[in-house]
C-alpha cells in the first residue's frame, strides 16, 4: 500500500502545475502557459506576453514572449527591424525538454536584462516554448491532425524522409501533411517569423542530442550551404561551449530549413537531450540537463549582431570610409555610393571611395523569400569637400593675379 500511495504521489507532482522553480518534474502545458505569462509580467518594460493563434484540434493557444529594451516604447516598425533572435520548443510535443530549455533561456535573458539594460540593447529576443500544443497536451509527437509539424514547411516540403501516411497516437510518425505549410500551427510561425529581422533562429527538439543543419550538405538530396563558412564558424564556436556536434536533418520540409532558406536566418535544429517525454527527470534537475545546450543560446545571443557580415567604420574622408568586417561571415556588395566592392573578408580592413552618406551592404549571400532580407544601411558622417572649402580662397587669388595683371599693363601703356 505504501508503494502504491508513492507511485500516486508522483503521477499527481507529474500532471499538476509547477511552478518555474521546478527543477525535477516537466511542465506541463498548463503550467506552462501560466508560467510563461507570469514570467513576461514581471518585466514589463522589456516582455510582451501574446497569444497569437490556437491549436487545430483542441484550441489551445499558442503563446510568445516579445523582448526588446522598452519595448512599450517602440513602433511596429521600430521593433521588426532590430536583429533578432528567435527561438522555439516542441513541434514534437512529446519532446518537452525543448519546451524546458526555451522557457529557462527566456527567464535567463530577463534576468539579465534587468539587471543591466545595455544587455538587450540593440537586439530582439522572441520565445515560442510550445509550438504544437495539442501534441503536448497529449504526449503526442504529431498534431491533432497526425501531421508531423516538422515536415510541413514550405522549403523542400517531400523532398526525403517524410511519410504519406497519417500519424496517429501513441504511435506517430513523419506525415508530411495534404500540402506544404496547410497546418494552422505551421502558418502561424511562418507569420510570425516574417515580422521578424531574423539574424537566428534555433528550433528546440530532443532525442539525439546534437546540431542539425537546415538542410542536407551530403549524399542524396545535398544542396550546398551559401553562407557555410559562417555556419562552420558558429558551429565550431557552439561545439566548444556545449560539447555538440552537427549532422544532416533525417527529413525534409522542416522549420529550420524554411527560417534558412526563406528568411535568412542562421538556423539549426539543437536536440536538447536524447529524453523524449516523461514527466520525472530521471537524474537531476532540468538546468543540470541544459547546461551545455543553454551556454549555446547564450553564445548566438550575446553574438546576434555577429551573425553574417558585420562593417564597423574605422575611419571617414570626405571621399572615402574605412571599414573593418568584424562579423563572422563575409560583407557582400559593399558601396557608398562610388563603386562597389564584391566581397569583404571577416577580419578584412578595406577602404571604399564614397559619394553620398550612407553605406549599403549584403551581410548573407542566402536570398531568401523577400529582397534585401539581409540589406544593411549605415548612416555616414557629413563631410564636406576639402575643394568646396578652398574654393573662396582660389577664387580670391585669381582676382588679384587679374587686378595685377591689369596694373602691369596700364604701366606700360
């Protein structure tokens, strides 16, 4: 009797609301709701809690976390355009580790925030810890509909690794669903993705405990990288911090590949922990769980503005600037208005002629849905012209070479 009583204490702990000190028992999605929207309240001047659309079977909204330094200050337009780095968990729902490293990474980057403001400065953080919500509700690795929401994205929707064949639970599997993005909650991340300046994009998952590529770079169905040299470098620095390495994704269709390849963000999939669902974290607290993959988070956010090519000006003339690339990827057609310079190197110090006050830059060579998704404009100085300042002086002098030249001749005449 008494093992009994044991056992029902725990299952009770499992499916009730914990609160977000909860190291050992996962949240579940009520409890997740509430502490997500608890979290964001107590930061007001830098979080926005909003419930942007529901789930297809059971309505369950799905919720994010807008934040940015005064954020109740900024326009629409003011905050779309800082770079930003989106993160989100459990397209699988029963995969709730990744819901679990979004929240944490979230209450992180808050506290942080409001303790030293500069922190979030110049940049936008946006969090989704559940994105299937019916899934997670019911432990359940695919919607409501059986589609593997991982395998609905428009980017190479069917291309490899997806099934035909409905899922259903406890047994899901990789239905791709009737048509590229035909799932509500697939819609609703591409939308919200698109108000989004994406520098990053990490879509959480569980279960291999690695870095997964947008897309496929070996074998059958590879398709090259543009921007490999600056995902190697990030995937260099984030194995050093977490101890994870990259391989190709097992399907096609998926988020990452869509945030990549249609909005130009630097995106992989991290597989936070090889434990799928369960309730009880088996050994240990969940932060101890995370620990690695959490200094990863921090990595791409304490580097967002680093994410491609990255101009700092060194030096200005009024016919030239200076810039030295201190980005990890290469600046792409460089101009200040005179010329333009194909290709500036990261560590690179180049000086561009310029005719005008400002300076245009690629900082990705990805294209993505929409022009000049990874367009940078820098503002200038104003310099004037060393000859337009000379020229009252020349000016003066040629009238009095005139006037002598005038007296020279009257003296012989």
């Amino acid at each position: 009797m008494k093992y009994i009583l044991v056992l029902l204490t725990i299952i009770f702990l499992a499916f009730t609301a914990q609160p977000s000190e909860a190291v050992e028992i996962l949240h579940t999605y009520d409890s997740m709701k509430e502490d997500t929207q608890e979290l964001a309240s107590q930061y007001p001047n830098i979080a926005i809690y909003s419930e942007h659309a529901s789930s297809t079977g059971l309505n369950l909204e799905i919720f994010s976390v807008d934040v940015a330094l005064n954020i109740t200050e900024l326009s629409e337009d003011e905050l779309a355009a800082l770079p930003t780095m989106y993160v989100d968990g459990s397209h699988h729902g029963n995969e709730g580790m990744s819901a679990e490293a979004a929240f944490l990474f979230l209450q992180d980057i808050l506290e942080r925030s409001n303790a030293n403001p500069t922190y979030l400065e110049g940049k936008r953080l946006v969090v989704t810890p559940v994105m299937n919500a019916d899934g997670y509700f019911q432990d359940c690795r695919n919607n409501w509909d059986g589609v593997d929401l991982n395998r609905n994205y428009p980017y190479m929707w069917g291309m490899y690794g997806t099934s035909d064949t409905r899922g259903t639970c406890p047994a899901s599997g990789t239905y791709r669903g009737p048509s590229e993005g035909s799932e509500i909650e697939t819609q609703a991340n591409m939308d919200l993705m698109r108000g989004m300046n994406l520098y990053v994009y990490f879509s959480g998952h569980t279960g291999s405990n690695d870095i997964v590529l947008p897309w496929k770079i070996t074998g059958e169905f590879a398709v090259p990288i543009a921007d490999w040299e600056l995902y190697e470098h990030f995937l260099n620095e984030a194995t050093n911090v977490s101890g994870l390495t990259y391989r190709d994704p097992s399907g096609a269709g998926e988020s990452i590949a869509w945030g990549y390849g249609a909005r130009t963000a630097v995106s992989v999939i991290v597989e936070v922990d090889t434990m799928q669902w369960s309730p009880v974290l088996p050994d240990g607290s969940i932060r101890e769980a995370l620990v690695n993959e959490l200094l990863m988070y921090d990595l791409a956010w304490e580097n967002l503005k680093l994410f491609g090519g990255y101009l700092e000006i060194v030096d200005e003339t009024s016919n030239s600037v200076t810039v030295m690339n201190n980005g990890w990827g290469a600046a792409y057609n460089t101009t200040a208005g005179n010329g333009i310079i194909d290709i500036i190197q990261p560590g690179e110090t180049v000086t561009i002629n310029r005719n005008g006050n400002f300076m245009q830059y690629h900082r990705l060579l990805q294209v993505g849905e929409k022009e000049n998704l990874t367009l940078m404009n820098v503002n200038l100085t104003d310099i004037k012209s060393d000859n337009s300042e000379s020229t009252p002086s020349l000016s003066f002098v040629s009238i009095i070479f005139c006037l002598m030249a005038v007296i020279t001749f009257r003296r012989k005449k």
